[in-house]
C-alpha cells in the first residue's frame, strides 16, 4: 500500500467518523425520547452523550492530523438521521428500530478500530491513541444496548408499535399533562 493510499483511506475514515457521530447523536436521542424512563432510554443517552462530547473534539483532532474537519460528513450524517426519523421509523417496529440504531452503533465501532489501525500505520499515535479511548468508553455503551434488547421481550406491546407511533403517544401525553 502506498503512502498515498494511506492518506486516502485515513482521510475518508475520518469523515465517516463525522458522520457516524452525527448519526449517534441524533438516533441514539431520537430512539431514547421514544422509551421514556426505561432501560432502553438510558444506555442510549450514554451513547448520545459520548458521540456529543466526540464531535467537540473532533475538529482540533482533525487539525492536529493534518485532516479536513468534516462538515460534509455531518451533514450526510444529519440527512441519514433526518430521512430515518421521517420515514423508516414510521414503517417499522419500535425493537426493529432499536436493533438499527444498535447496528449504527457497532458500526462506529468497526469504523473506528479502522481508523485506529491506519493511524498507526500512518504513524499517528495521538490518533491511534484517541480512537483506543473512544474504543474503551464506547463498547461497553454498545454493550448496553445490546443487553437493553431483552427489554423488548417484557414489553412485547411496544415492542410491536410503530418506532413513531410510541413518540406520538408520549408527545400528546406531554402535551395533556
């Protein structure tokens, strides 16, 4: 692989990590509103947050290495948000709805043990080094989620409504009380 394949690949990694962090940000918050107080809720905000805290610092790490901080990448990431909140949850159940925000989750995790292997090859250990940080905070939060699936079983009657149909709810019910 030539150095320039290298920088390449680092690059596009990079802006697919704006973008995933966008997207956790905004499914994992959207998800959570719709499971109230449970269980569910909360190791999805743990996400959120984190993504959150990620993107703050994702733009003077993308200095640092020399990178383009990626603006279009949040924005891709923003869309994709916008289109499943707007569409595909209206169409699917509320658990299939948790499982693909959970599999957007591992995905930023597959994305980022990527990146921290091409950043050390690319000889960038303050890169390598935050992607190991993000790694350690962010898998036992996936992990979470995951465990929260069993949630679902108890609860087959939201399990089975529209991703949307439980937000309507909530939302008139905010409104009432």
């Amino acid at each position: 692989m030539s150095k320039g394949d290298v920088e390449t690949l680092l690059r596009t990694l990079m802006q697919e990590f704006f973008q995933t962090e966008t997207s956790a940000v905004q499914h994992c918050r959207r998800e959570a509103l719709r499971y109230g107080v449970a269980p569910p809720a909360a190791a999805l905000v743990a996400v959120a947050d984190h993504a959150e805290e990620v993107l703050k610092q994702l733009p003077e790490l993308a200095k640092k290495a020399h990178l383009p901080v990626s603006k279009f990448g949040m924005a891709t990431g923003a869309f994709f948000s916008e289109m499943r909140d707007k569409v595909v949850d209206w169409l699917i159940q509320s658990e299939r709805s948790y499982r693909a925000t959970l599999l957007g989750i591992r995905h930023g995790v597959d994305l980022v043990t990527s990146l921290r292997a091409v950043a050390q090859v690319e000889g960038n250990s303050a890169l390598a080094d935050f992607c190991d940080g993000w790694l350690n905070k962010r898998r036992p939060s996936m992990q979470q989620v995951q465990d929260e699936l069993t949630w679902f079983a108890h609860h087959p009657e939201l399990a089975v409504r529209s991703g949307k149909r439980g937000q309507r709810q909530k939302e008139s019910e905010a409104r009432v009380n």
